[in-house]
C-alpha cells in the first residue's frame, strides 16, 4: 500500500490525548510504526534490554526473516517508550519492573489495573 504522506502523519500523532495512560500508549505504538515501519508482533515483542539507551540504539526481532535489526534510536520514539513504560509498568512483589513494556497487553486489552 502506499504510504501516507509525512504530514498526515504528523497529524495524527499530534491529534493523540498524550495526557491519558491509553494516548500514551498509542501514541507511542504509532510512533515505532511511523519511524520504523515496525510489525505488530514486533512491537508487542519489544522488550526494555531492546534498548541501548548508551548508543541510542533499538534491537527488533524479526519474526519474518529471523533477522535482528539495529536501528537508530529518535529521540520521538525514546520520549514515547519512556512515557508508555512510566505510565504503564509496576513494580512486581519482589520490586523487579517485568522487562516487557506491556505493549502486547495493551494492544489487546487495554491498560493494566494501577
């Protein structure tokens, strides 16, 4: 399909109410799909050791090619995975934050009970 033109795009991440748990959620989803054309199933797969935070770098599993992939960092998509990952995760009883960011979850079902 053809892709949409950058401004629209722009748009619609600009048009997502970041004050809400569900706005940063999807806006942070949109974001990784507009900077990197990332798969559903490579979103709700990425984990917070995907992140190079020193190199700015990101890691994707592919799961078509079974490839890994290093991508550059933006300072968009960092922005938004730390306001999803702030809004989103809690502390297990033992104190350790799962290293998912909960995207799969929250794709499918909403945000999790705070």
């Amino acid at each position: 399909p053809p892709a949409l033109d950058w401004n629209m795009v722009c748009a619609l991440l600009q048009s997502i109410d970041r004050s809400t748990h569900i706005g940063k959620r999807d806006y942070a989803i949109l974001v990784l799909i507009a900077t990197y054309g990332l798969r559903e199933n490579e979103i709700v797969n990425l984990k917070l050791d995907d992140i190079d935070w020193r190199s700015m770098r990101l890691r994707i599993n592919q799961h078509k090619t079974f490839k890994t992939l290093l991508l550059p960092l933006t300072e968009d998509a960092g922005k938004a995975i730390i306001e999803v990952d702030e809004a989103f995760t809690k502390p297990k009883s033992d104190g350790k934050v799962p290293g998912y960011l909960g995207l799969e979850i929250l794709l499918n079902t909403g945000p999790k009970k705070l």
